[in-house]
C-alpha cells in the first residue's frame, strides 16, 4: 500500500518545481515604515499597517492598561464565560463608525465572513461573488452549502446575467464582493452593484478589510467613498490592517446583528478577543476619528509613489511589465512569469526594500505588491523607486 504520508513531500516538490514555495520572514522591532530584518534594515513596504498605528504609544498603553484590568486571555466564548463591556464598546464603535445600527465583533476577519455567509444563506440559496475576492471570501460561499457562481472581475454585465438565468430558481441570494481588493489594490463599482441587487432582489456583503480607517472622510471605507452610506448592505471588515489590532466584525441592521449571535458558528464557538486586541482596536478608532492628517498623509504618499511607478515601469510595458490600476495605498507591478518575480523580489530586498512578491495560486498572474504607509517620507519611495529601476535594468 505504500505510506499514506507520502504525497507530502511529493505535494512540496511540485510547490517547488513551479516557483509557488513560500515561508515566513521574521522582523524585528516595532512596527514601523523601517524594520530589522536578519539585523539589516529595511524599507517596510508590505505592511497592512496603513496608519502607522500598530506601534503607537497610545495603543501599546490601552493594551497594557486592559490586560491589567481583565488578563490576557477572555476564557471563553461570548455566549458562556468570555464577554466583557470592553467587547460591546468596541462594537458600538464599531458600528458608530460604519454609521450602522450595530456591530458584531469575530476573532479574526476569516472567521467573519466564514460567519456571515454560512449564516445568512444555506442550500436553498445562491450567492455570487467576484472572481477577485479575498480566500476567505470564497471559503465562506462554499461552506455557506448555498450555490455559488463567480463572475469577471468588476464585470457587471457578467453579474447581471448570471442573475437573470439563475435568481428566480432560489430562495435567497447575496452578491459577495471586496471593497478594496487586496492584490490589485481597486475598488469594486458598489453603486452598480446595489443598484443590480435592488433589480434581483439581492442582499450585498462588502468585505471592507483594506478600506476600514482608509478611505472616506471619516476613514469609515470604501462604503462611505463610494457615497453608499446608509445602503442596504452587510459591511465586514478586520481589525487587524488600519486599525492595528486582530479580529473582524460584521456591521448592519440590528437585526441581522441578534441573528449572527445566535445563528453564527464561527462566533458562537470561538473564544473571544482577547481584552487586549480589544482594547487596541478601540485606541485605533479613537486615533481614526482624532487624526485625520494620517489619512491625508496616507494618501499623498500613494500618490507620491503610484506617479513615481508609473514612470519607472513604463519603459517595460512591451516585455509584458505594468502597473495594474488602483485608487488605494496598495499598488502592484505585473511582472511576466513566477521567475522573473522572485528575482526582482529577491533584488529589492538585496537594496534594503521590503515589498511582496506575490504568485500564483494566491493571484493569477505573477506580481510586486507594495503598500504605503502613512508615516513612510518621499525619502522612502525614492529609495523603493531606485532599487526597482535599478533591478529591471538587471533583467537585460
């Protein structure tokens, strides 16, 4: 019969042979635009820390205050020993925020949308979602056993014909889509969408993760962006990328709220967040609300680097090299085959540049992602701009 654990390393090996191995690289010291690397510095451009706030001095302090008061674990699930005031703060916050009636916090945003979805429908439904959408996205439309179709990336048209053949043969139906995709770094056409659902009789579940503290006047997401405030829809997010924390949150009517507590798998079976996730994640909406020159600073950066990129990789468009569209702190470079990643990859590293070199199966096609921070200086994106070019003038 041979060993059953065999087609491990064989699995491995081909993870290898196509260029698709990956494993973690430890950093050092506080988060921040420069971090320690194998005791070299780097430029930090790979972070989700758009803000800045993970190593603030007001978080680490709220933190330390709320292990003090409540310890370092919460003991349980909310519904038996593990709920605390600090946990309904933190959603009324939340919900403040997101100008919604109420808000749900998970301990993870995979867990969020692996709760929302598989709550909300079931095997008589269908759900339909954006070929982009994050992993978790797509976990829980499969999970949710509801049917579930993808259409083209931002392709309405796409949508709209998957509804009209498909709709009427089901009981309930949701469109799943990402604010701010995170490996593209564009916006989804919310107002389309809601517009498409109103026509199918759809409900809308928007995964704010990237937007969260980000975009808006208030830094409450995309939703408030893209003028949709006050919409018919369900808004997921973490508390893990702006707002320097870990966890997730579903916020929307307060009905659905009462629903997910008592129909949710993935909260009612989980732990809490600790006390001090919690109280980090409410310093960072007080510093959202307080600081909005973060926001602006965040934007003048993107905007200082993404002018800056085009530049430099518009010499390389005929060998298959450009610059995907975005309007958000993320901003990613195709690069032509998995190889040719790497080593670019490898190269801005070499120059003291941190940034992502991201392969398949995690996105289609082969590509550099780098994401701003807000306290990142022209400095910083001068310094990522020379390495790149620098590194592309290798590949002749």
């Amino acid at each position: 019969m041979g060993n059953p654990y065999g087609w491990i390393e064989r699995s491995l090996a081909t993870i290898h042979q196509a260029n698709w191995y990956r494993s973690p690289q430890a950093l050092d010291g506080l988060p921040g635009p420069v971090m320690m690397m194998d005791g070299e510095a780097v430029l930090n451009f790979a972070s989700n820390d758009y803000l800045g706030l993970a190593g603030s001095r007001e978080l680490i302090t709220m933190t330390t205050a709320a292990v003090e008061q409540w310890g370092t674990g919460s003991t349980g699930s909310r519904l038996i020993t593990g709920h605390r005031d600090i946990h309904r703060t933190l959603e009324r916050e939340i919900a403040a925020l997101k100008n919604t009636e109420d808000a749900v916090v998970y301990s993870s945003g995979y867990a969020a949308n692996i709760g929302v979805l598989s709550a909300i429908v079931g095997p008589k439904d269908l759900l339909v979602g954006d070929a982009y959408n994050h992993s978790s996205l797509m976990s829980g439309c499969k999970l949710s056993g509801a049917g579930f179709q993808q259409y083209d990336h931002g392709n309405m048209t796409a949508l709209r014909d998957i509804l009209m053949g498909q709709r009427s043969q089901f009981r309930r139906c949701a469109i799943v889509t990402d604010s701010v995709f995170s490996m593209d770094g564009d916006l989804c056409p919310l107002k389309e969408i809601l517009a498409i659902a109103e026509e199918f009789e759809a409900m809308v579940v928007i995964d704010e993760a990237h937007a969260t503290g980000v975009l808006g006047s208030t830094g409450a997401g995309a939703v408030e962006f893209l003028e949709c405030t006050g919409k018919p829809l369900i808004q997921v997010g973490t508390l893990s990328k702006a707002l320097a924390s870990l966890g997730g949150y579903v916020a929307g009517s307060a009905a659905l709220v009462d629903f997910l507590r008592n129909r949710s798998a993935s909260w009612i079976y989980s732990t809490a967040l600790s006390p001090a996730d919690t109280a980090a994640a409410l310093a960072a909406i007080d510093r959202v609300k307080a600081e909005p020159e973060r926001r602006e600073s965040l934007l003048n950066m993107s905007n200082y680097l993404r002018d800056g990129l085009r530049r430099v990789v518009a010499p390389w468009g005929d060998r298959g090299f450009r610059l995907l569209p975005s309007d958000t702190p993320i901003m990613c470079m195709q690069v032509p085959d998995t190889a040719t990643v790497l080593t670019l990859g490898e190269q801005l590293r070499s120059g003291g540049i941190l940034a992502g070199a991201i392969r398949p199966p995690t996105v289609p096609t082969s590509r550099l992602r780098f994401t701003v921070r807000a306290d990142h200086s022209q400095a910083h994106c001068d310094a990522v701009l020379e390495v790149l070019e620098k590194s592309l003038g290798i590949l002749n």
